[in-house]
C-alpha cells in the first residue's frame, strides 16, 4: 500500500496516506517521500507543495511496528535506517519550490519535524505539537538541524529537552508556524499562500530559497560574494529579465498563473 497519494498541477499536494496509524512514519514513507522529492524540478511546472496527513491527524511520530524493528537492530542497521530518514528530511528540505505545512490534529517527533522543513506552515488553532523523542528514550537527532533553525536554539532546548506537548498558539510564538486558524478556515488559509506563489518567479523563489540557507547564521561580510553573485546572476536571467521589464512597462509577467490554470498567463 501506498503510504503517500501526490496530486499534480501548478500546486502539488502530497498527502500522508495512513490514516489507519496518524499517519505516522515508517522506512517505507520515508522511501516514497525520499524519491518524490527528488524527482521534482525546478523548471515551475510546481510552484508551490502543500503537506498534508489524511484522517484526523497530520502525523502522530514514530510508526510502532517500525519501532517495535528498531528495538532489535544492531548499531549497523540502525545507522542505516536512521540514514534512510535523514535523507528524507534532506531531500524535502532541499526541494527548489515552496512547501507550505498544512497541519491539524497533531504533529508529534518526526511529523514536528515535517513542519518544521516547510517554507510556511498553516495549522488549526485546536493542533497539538510536539518534539516528544526525549519521552520515548530516544533523540531528535535527524530533526535537529531544521528544528533550530525554525526556532531558535532557546526555543529548542526547552521543547526538545522535556519532550512537552504544546499548543498552535505557542507554535507560532516560536516560530514554527506562521499562521493558525479555526480547522474549518484551513483550507482557505492554505489557499490565501499558496495564491502568493502563483505570482511569483519559479527561478527566484528556487535561488531565494537556496541563498537563505547559504546566508544563515554567516556575517553579512563573510556571505557579501556569495549575494552579489546571486543577484547578478539572476538579474540576467531570462526571469529576471522579463520581470524588470514587466515592472518597467506595466505588464504581468509570463509566470503569473490564476486559480484553475495549468499553466503561465498569456496576459
């Protein structure tokens, strides 16, 4: 069984598929994300993925029957399957388009750290979060780096450190989630981002969401190269040539697309 569905289109949905379990996270969700993510281009075919679980729960943690594995593997096999979900989080994290995090119900371990790799990240105002590893005897170590880096390392020794259970509201006071609305408006308020992406430059948005990454936690003169050379690069790119002009004249940009489109705007 599939342990994720994938819609297509400007906007791409990829949803976790085992309502049955909370969606929770196992060796094979891992492999199917794993290889989704890395066969997406950034060639604006997809301007933005939306993440999502299926049923009640965006994801509850750690899937028990792969647990249940994992208490009898070696040191061996368990740097190899810790290895396998490393890479997911990674192969996520570096996709070349915006993911927007939808979440209800809970997002607990591995699924807080689902939200914490999207680029936006939308929740019911009745969600539960949690960095609950600690709770269970184990670390949030594939985690770690994007949960940090999401909210701060203060943030992140006092969550990580007791392994507490905490609210949408406080989610978005440290930074993890960036807007939190009653459950029945979340579909409109992921529709109100996603709306955002359709306006902008694939290009841009794949090189602004590398050169973030680049320029964290460096000094402004140690990265001055690397954002001159960004600039410059994409100021004479086919993008950036169109959107100066556009601006310059008046005129929407071919990447624009509307609601229902498969593709840019004529305009």
């Amino acid at each position: 069984m599939t342990t994720i569905t994938v819609s297509s289109g400007p906007i791409a949905t990829v949803t976790l598929n085992r309502p049955d379990v909370r969606n929770a996270l196992n060796d094979a969700l891992f492999r199917e994300l794993t290889t989704w993510a890395r066969g997406v281009r950034g060639d604006g075919a997809i301007r933005a993925v939306v993440l999502q679980g299926a049923g009640p729960v965006f994801s509850a943690g750690a899937d028990l029957q792969w647990m249940s594995r994992m208490a009898g593997y070696t040191r061996e096999e368990n740097l190899a399957d810790a290895h396998e979900a490393a890479t997911m989080f990674q192969a996520l994290d570096a996709l070349p388009v915006p993911v927007i995090g939808r979440i209800h119900g809970a997002a607990l371990g591995g699924g807080a750290g689902l939200a914490a790799i999207c680029d936006v990240v939308v929740a019911a105002d009745d969600a539960i979060f949690g960095f609950t590893e600690v709770t269970l005897g184990i670390l949030p170590a594939m985690i770690s780096p994007y949960v940090v880096r999401k909210i701060g390392v203060s943030a992140a020794r006092e969550l990580c450190l007791n392994g507490a259970r905490f609210s949408a509201a406080r989610a978005r006071e440290i930074g993890l989630v960036h807007e939190v609305v009653p459950a029945a408006e979340l579909d409109a308020a992921v529709a109100r981002q996603t709306a955002l992406f359709r306006k902008a430059a694939p290009s841009a948005v794949a090189a602004t969401k590398r050169l973030l990454n680049d320029v964290a936690g460096r000094r402004p003169g140690d990265v001055l190269a690397l954002t001159v050379d960004a600039i410059a690069t994409q100021r004479v790119s086919p993008e950036g040539q169109e959107g100066m002009r556009a601006f310059l004249e008046r005129k929407t940009p071919g990447w624009v697309i509307t609601p229902g489109e498969d593709g840019p705007s004529k305009a």
